[in-house]
C-alpha cells in the first residue's frame, strides 16, 4: 500500500488548513445548493399506489403515518433475485434508530419491486425493523423512475424520493438516484475523511453485513 507523504507536524498543518480552505468553499456551495434544492417546484401524486407490507396493503399515504415528510428508499431487489443490493444494504445499515427522523417530522420506509413474501426473509436476515413494502403490484416504481429502460430491458437502480403532505394530499418533492446517493449516509460521509477514502481495505468489496469475513 502506498502512503501519502510523511512530514512534521508543522507541514502536516500548513497543508491541514490549505486544504480546510477549500472545504469550507464546498461547504458553502452545498449550503446554497441545499437552499436550491427546497426551492424546487413540487408535483402532486395523485395515484394510491397500493403497496404490500408486514401489515398487509398500504397506500402511499399509509406510509407516512402521522408525519409530514416521507422518505422512501428505492432499495433494489428484483423479484428474481434472492438476495437484495449490498450497495442498498449498506445504506440501510448505516440509517440508525428512524427516531432521528420522526422526531423532525418525516417517516422513512424501504420500497423494493420484489414480492413481500422474498422481502421478509431478507429483511429478517438483516436484522432490520426499517418499514418495507413491495411494489410488485403497482407503477410506482416506473413512475418515480426506480426502473427504467436500458437497451430495451428494464433495469432497476437505486435511489431516494421524498415527499410532502398536505392533509391528504401528497407532493412529490425530490429524488436521487446511482452513483448521486454516494454523498449521502454517515458510511461514505466518515470514509470520505480518511486517508484511504472509500477504496476497500485489502481489496474487500462491499458486502450484506453477514457475509464479511470477521
């Protein structure tokens, strides 16, 4: 492994805060683009979308509860596949306890084009209490763009969408998909502010949390 250049303390923080310099430039352009971002136009959801969960059929709204905001987690598992995306896995790891988000008015919940009946097991093998639904018998994911068409197959990918309420009605606000979600989650966040980034250790590439040798 090749390490970065050895220097004294001195140089080490000369280059410490060149570098802080230009951080804060990019924390500022993330502040105004966040700023940018709750200035988007919104679009009314008007379609149900019956959804199935561990408590049987639930339309969008159902999935907001009490809360105002709704973030909905495009986590890819194909209804041929037996295993869900360790990419999406790792994301949904690394969420924590959802009271972190309640408690700011906004519900989470995982939606996946595979049966619930193949969800359950895999959720249960996760060890995960995060909500999740099945839109095997519905257009939601087509039309919130979670599978799309490439060279004429469809292909699922993952993604974010959040949304508003208004009493009964729903707003669609905000969606991000692939390679955009690297940015977001304490995993890449923290792997961001090392040494070796997010490149796997020894080669190690990113696994379901039960499949790595400890």
């Amino acid at each position: 492994m090749s390490f970065p250049e050895i220097v004294s303390r001195e140089r080490w923080r000369a280059a410490r805060e060149e570098l802080r310099r230009k951080e804060q430039a990019v924390e500022r352009a993330r502040a105004a683009l966040g700023e940018e971002r709750r200035r988007l136009p919104i679009v009314e959801v008007r379609d149900e979308y019956v959804l199935e969960g561990g408590d049987g059929k639930a339309t969008l709204l159902d999935l907001f509860g009490d809360r105002a905001q709704l973030v909905v987690q495009h986590f890819v598992f194909a209804p041929e596949q037996e295993a869900g995306c360790p990419c999406c896995a790792a994301f949904l790891d690394q969420l924590g306890p959802l009271a972190h988000l309640r408690a700011r008015d906004t519900a989470f919940a995982a939606v996946s084009l595979a049966p619930f009946t193949r969800l359950l097991p895999f959720k249960a093998r996760m060890g995960w209490t995060v909500p999740w639904y099945s839109s095997c018998h519905s257009d939601f994911n087509r039309d919130f763009e979670a599978t799309v068409d490439r060279d004429g197959a469809p292909v699922e990918r993952p993604g974010l969408s959040c949304f508003l309420r208004d009493g009964d009605r729903i707003f669609h606000t905000y969606s991000v998909y692939d390679d955009a979600l690297d940015g977001i989650g304490a995993l890449s966040g923290l792997l961001d502010l090392t040494a070796l980034g997010r490149h796997p250790h020894g080669g190690d590439r990113l696994r379901l949390h039960d499949e790595y040798d400890h």
